[in-house]
C-alpha cells in the first residue's frame, strides 16, 4: 500500500468515526506460512480496504488512487454488498469520498 493510499485510508476511516459510524480497516493480504515457507492466500479475494456499519447498514470503501482500478474480485464484493442491502464507495479523494458517505447517510436516516 503506497503512502498516499495509508493516508486516505486513515483519513476515510477517522471521518467515519467522526460521523458517528464505525470503521476498521479489512486486511486481505496473504500470510506467509514460515513451515512451508511460501504465502498463504486471504480467505476472501476482493474485501474492500474499509468495511464499516452505520445505524446498523455495512458500508464498503474501496481505496483508489491514481491509475489503480478495481479488479474483478473487488467489484463482485462491491456488488454483493450493494445486492444485500448496502452500501460501497470507491473512494479517489477525500471530498469525494465525503460526497458519497453522506449522500448515504441522507439515504438511511
């Protein structure tokens, strides 16, 4: 994860909070395995960088920046979320990302 994604990693997941939600980053990376000295991949292909609830509905943030782009697993797990009752954002920036959170905020209070 480059510095720039950390950051608005850190800055999403603090903004959330302060909005009254909760938040916590959802690693996916493989583990290495010291016995058997290789990766072991996550359990899930695709989690979204931030999961979070609000007034008990799941919010999915996806972090991308520059030319990054969602893969095919990441858009299935968005697309899951959305399909079962909640919600995902793509975030590019931190306005942006703000846009969207309380646009969905408006949409469950």
């Amino acid at each position: 994860m480059s510095k720039a994604s950390a950051d608005l990693t850190n800055e999403v997941i603090n903004y959330i909070y302060v909005a009254g939600g909760f938040a916590w980053r959802a690693s996916s990376v493989g583990v290495f395995d010291t016995k058997r000295m290789h990766f072991r991949a996550a359990a899930k292909k695709g989690v979204s960088d931030i999961l979070s609830i609000y007034k008990g509905r799941l919010i999915a943030v996806e972090i991308k920046i520059g030319t990054d782009s969602l893969s095919d697993e990441q858009k299935g797990f968005m697309n899951n979320i959305d399909h079962y009752g909640g919600y995902s954002i793509v975030a590019i920036n931190l306005e942006q990302f703000k846009k969207e959170w309380n646009d969905i905020v408006a949409l469950i209070s």
